[in-house]
C-alpha cells in the first residue's frame, strides 16, 4: 500500500475503526497537513474535527457509517470535502470515497480505505461545489422555519417566487385578494424576509419551483 500511495494522484488513508484514528496516510496527505504518520497516530479523533469542515462532516459522515453497517460486498461512498491544516488557511476542495478496506475473522469491517483527490480551485466545478453546499447550509439552518408554514402559505410562497402578483395569485386560488394579503404578510413575518429575492431563494431551496 505504501508503494502504491506515493504514485497514486489522490491521497490514501486508511482509517482503524476500533481506534478511531489514522493507521496509514501516504506522504502527499501527510505534507498537505503538515503533519508525520506518528503525529496522526497519536492524534486518535481529533483527527476528523482538527482538519475537515464540520458542515460537510455531518453529511458524509452519517453515509459511512451507514456502508458499515449494511455492509454491502464493494460497496463505498463518495462525497467532496474541505480540508485546511489549520485554521489560518483557506479550505482546499477534494473529491473522495470511502470503502472497507480490512474486515476480521468474522468479517466485520476493522479498517476502511478512502482515496482523496485534489480539486483544482480553478476548476467550474469548485464554483458548483460550493453554490451547492451553500444550498444545503440554508436549507438545514431553515428547515423548521419553512415547517412553520401553512399548506396555502406554501402555495403563496411559491407563486410570489414565480413572479405573480397578488391578484393573479387570487384568481389562480380561488381566494379574495385581502386574503392574499394576509397570507403573504405572514410569511414575511414567518420567514423574517422582505424581499422577492429572499422569498425566491426559500422556495428554490425547498423545491417549490
């Protein structure tokens, strides 16, 4: 494995489940982290707290360790992550999977193998990367905001992010527009917004259009 990791363009790491911490990372991770195989070693957890994004940590993680418990023959999970060796430095995108690598006499997974690629900055896919997970970011810090709301103000919501107005809206509903009034005055109350801008980005990110 040794000799293979030093050839390969994507950093290797395998990973001790028992232990919880790094077993092996070949020596483009370990310079990109400025850090010896020992050091990671000995770091056990803090490994994954110390140098990925958190946000991004809760999504893929979860996906892991529902692999492991499936434990489906070949099966893995790809994800993109942020990695920066400390605080000071910017994120560096990377595009990685994660399958098991070593299993025990019981075939239980002890050690899973992940292949980390670097992503070029300057590559589009940074730019979608990132729009995406910005996406994802407003969704979870709205989720139980948007849940608050009504069936008929979701309808509301989503005619506004299309553009009509209110006496459209009152046709298209059957309604008076007094009453789409009110209901749009509530959803501003109940989302905190103002704009058709920020209304618009509610009924994307919950797929209302």
């Amino acid at each position: 494995m040794r000799r293979i990791g030093d050839d390969l363009p994507a950093v290797v790491i395998i990973h001790n489940l028992q232990t919880q911490s790094v077993e092996y990372m070949s020596p483009a991770g370990q310079k990109r982290l400025n850090i010896t195989l020992e050091e990671l070693k000995a770091m056990g957890p803090e490994y994954f707290t110390r140098f990925f994004n958190p946000q991004e940590s809760a999504e893929y993680v979860p996906k892991i360790l529902g692999m492991l418990q499936n434990d489906q023959q070949n099966g893995f999970v790809s994800f993109f992550q942020q990695v920066r060796a400390s605080a000071a430095e910017d994120w560096s995108w990377y595009l990685s999977a994660t399958t098991v690598y070593l299993r025990n006499e019981e075939g239980r997974p002890t050690h899973v193998i992940t292949f980390a690629l670097p992503i070029d900055p300057h590559h589009h896919i940074t730019t979608k990367v990132n729009r995406l997970l910005e996406e994802n970011n407003f969704l979870h810090r709205n989720k139980h905001i948007f849940a608050g709301l009504t069936g008929r103000e979701k309808e509301i919501l989503r005619l506004t992010a299309l553009g009509h107005n209110s006496a459209e809206m009152a046709g298209i509903l059957n309604i008076s527009g007094k009453t789409v009034s009110t209901h749009r005055r509530n959803i501003k109350h109940k989302l905190n917004v103002q704009s058709n801008y920020d209304i618009t980005r509610f009924a994307l990110a919950f797929d209302l259009i």
